[in-house]
C-alpha cells in the first residue's frame, strides 16, 4: 500500500481510486477517506478537478474554499488519459484498487479502458461505484442547478407569488454522494462476504427524487402537485419564521403538545378551547385565524427573549442565523465542528464513532502533489 502514514479507521488498507470531480464524488471519497481509506485522486490537466478554478471565496493560500471542503484527506496525482503512458499507470492504479468511483459522462471512460467491464475483468473484486446526472442512458450533464431544476424542487421553494429559486447549497450533489457512500459500503461488506466485487451505480435525478421524500410523496399517493409556500409547511403550522418584537424567530409545533405548550408560554391558553386549533389538522386549516393571534402576543418581546422563554417551555424554536453563527452555536453546544489537518480548517465529519472515530490525517491536496510517489509505487 502506498500511504506510508496510513491512518486508522474501519477503511484502513482500503484503496479508492478516486476518478470522479466537482462534487458528489469528491464528497463521497473526503467521507471515505476520514474512515481511513488511502483516497488516490486523479486529475486531469492542466488544472485538475474544475472546484480548483471554482472562486471566489479563496483561503490564504488563494485556494478555492469550494475545492477544500470536499478533498481533504486524499492524495493527488496528474494524469493525462489521452497519454499513452499516463492511462497505462491509470489502468494500473484500477486494477490495484478495491474501490474506483468515476463520475464521467455515461460511457465516457470505455475508450481508455477504464469502463466497469475492462476494469472488473482484471480486478473482479472491485467494487466500481459509477455517477452520474440523468441515469446511465442519459448525456445530459449532472450540475445540481439543472436536477434542482429538472426534480422539481426550485419549484416548491420560493414565495408563493415569486419565482422558483434554488437551495442556498448543491444539496442533491451531496445527496448523491451520501448515496454513493453507502452503496459502496455495501458493496464492499458484500465483498467481504463473497469475494465478489460489482457495479453500483447512482444518479443525482433519482437521489433528488428520493430526497423530495414528502413532496413526491404528495404526488404519488395524494395525487397532489406541491406548490411554493415560501418558509410555511404544507402539512405543519406553526412551522415557519414568525415576526416578533424585534426580528423573527423559528417557530415549530409539530404536534398537539407542542401547541399546547407554545399556548400557554405566549400567554394565550384561550387557544387550546378553540375547536378552530384542536388538531393539527385544524391548525392547518385554520391557519389564516390562528396566525394573527400568535403575532400579537409574540409582538410583545424581541425574537431574542422568545427563543428564552419557548426554549424553556420547551418549544422548538431558535433565530435565523448567518453561517458563521450556526458554525459558532455548533460549537458553544460542545459538537466540535472543525478540524483543521494540516492547518487547513473544514467542518468534520457528521458522524462519531465509540470505537473507529474518523480521522483527519491530510490537508486537501495541491494539484499533482503526491505525483512522483504515486508514479514510483505504480510503476514497481
């Protein structure tokens, strides 16, 4: 194995060609990578994967801060396909590998060899975990703006008498390669079992599809076409930023108890008698009524002194904060957001582990910095 400081971790010893680039595979490979996988990244010339280019923001350093979220903990090497020298290390490296993951264009990577078919016949064990935008009989390309688009999500987000809007993050992107993670995990425990490697495929189109979770569900058990409500909640009131004294504050009563306690902390217990808000299902329908009477009492103090006074009636509730300030409650909560491998800091991995905790051995890597080792060990 290559990584002479091979970290610990369930995935120690286990080697992943990494062929994929921009986002959801390159999220999926930092993932693998944090649970102690040798993580090989191949990059095209002359720029390598395109987040590179992808400014700004940049750090420091002037790197891209979009390229530094999802590669640390990988090393990188430059290779040519088009070469003949450089796609024989590639076919080397595949053939070393026990997980590649590739988010070409469907079909893009049969004329170099590097298609599941020739790969699997000189590694059978390997477990190929292809990506790609629309399915593998589709060439549209996979942006996350275009399945936003295309799933239907931008068209229940927005204000309702406003234009369809995108999420403030490529979230089918990561969707995906949350998906894609899984399936290689299974693909793998699989292997373990059999010996067998084989071909996972994912789309970001069907993680979409699968991640509007309610929504396609509106549609295809309820026959309901969802519209846009803005911040309100189809099925859920109160379930929205509410207007306060001074500033607006997240409101939730995601059940009859929780009303009932959002009820008497504003002072107004004279709603838990009104049939109107007897049920979740009247609160919805009644919510044109029900919504002027809650404002008027959270009219009274500051967003700031509801989100005491719900907090300890035990409301869910809490202020509509930048980025900066949920990376700051994260850590006043004791949750350890950053990590920073190699000085370069980026928030860690969701997910701890009583007994194989990730670890965060490796900065993401400058362009082609691990080329002359990776070219020595392929080359042996």
């Amino acid at each position: 194995m290559i990584d002479d400081d091979r970290p610990t971790g369930p995935l120690s010893g286990v080697l992943v060609a990494d062929f994929s680039r921009i986002l959801a595979g390159p999220y999926a490979t930092m993932l693998l990578a944090d649970l102690g996988a040798t993580v090989i990244k191949v990059e095209g010339p002359p720029t390598g994967d395109d987040t590179r280019t992808w400014t700004p923001p940049v750090a420091d350093d002037g790197t891209a801060t979009y390229y530094l979220s999802i590669n640390r903990g990988k090393r990188s090497i430059v290779l040519d396909l088009r070469d003949a020298a450089d796609l024989a290390l590639a076919q080397r490296l595949a053939a070393r590998a026990d997980v590649l993951i590739e988010n070409f264009k469907p079909g893009g990577l049969v004329r170099f060899g590097l298609d599941h078919a020739a790969v699997s016949a000189a590694n059978p064990g390997v477990v190929y975990c292809s990506i790609s935008g629309f399915g593998p009989g589709s060439a549209l390309p996979g942006y996350d703006l275009l399945v936003q688009a295309t799933s239907g999500l931008m068209s229940v987000t927005g204000e309702a008498d406003g234009p369809p809007l995108r999420a403030g993050v490529a979230v089918f992107d990561v969707i995906t390669g949350l998906h894609a993670t899984v399936a290689i995990l299974a693909a793998l425990r699989h292997r373990s079992a059999t010996g067998e490697g084989q071909h996972v495929e994912t789309n970001l189109l069907s993680a979409a599809l699968s991640g509007l979770v309610n929504q396609t569900s509106a549609v295809l058990a309820g026959g309901v076409t969802p519209g846009r409500l803005g911040n309100a909640h189809l099925s859920l009131f109160p379930y929205e930023p509410l207007p306060t004294g001074d500033g607006e504050l997240i409101v939730i009563a995601a059940n009859d108890g929780q009303f009932r306690r959002l009820a008497e902390a504003i002072g107004a217990p004279e709603l838990l008698d009104d049939p109107r808000f007897g049920s979740m299902g009247d609160r919805n329908a009644h919510r044109a009524e029900l919504r002027p009477l809650l404002l008027e009492r959270l009219a009274t103090r500051s967003a700031q002194e509801w989100f005491d006074v719900l907090g300890e009636a035990g409301v869910p509730c809490g202020p509509i904060q930048t980025v900066d300030e949920g990376l700051a409650l994260a850590a006043r909560l004791g949750l350890d957001p950053v990590v920073a491998p190699g000085g370069v800091p980026s928030v860690r991995n969701p997910v701890t582990y009583s007994a194989t905790p990730p670890s965060y051995h490796r900065p993401p890597p400058a362009l082609g910095a691990d080329d002359a080792e990776i070219r020595a060990w392929l080359s042996a």
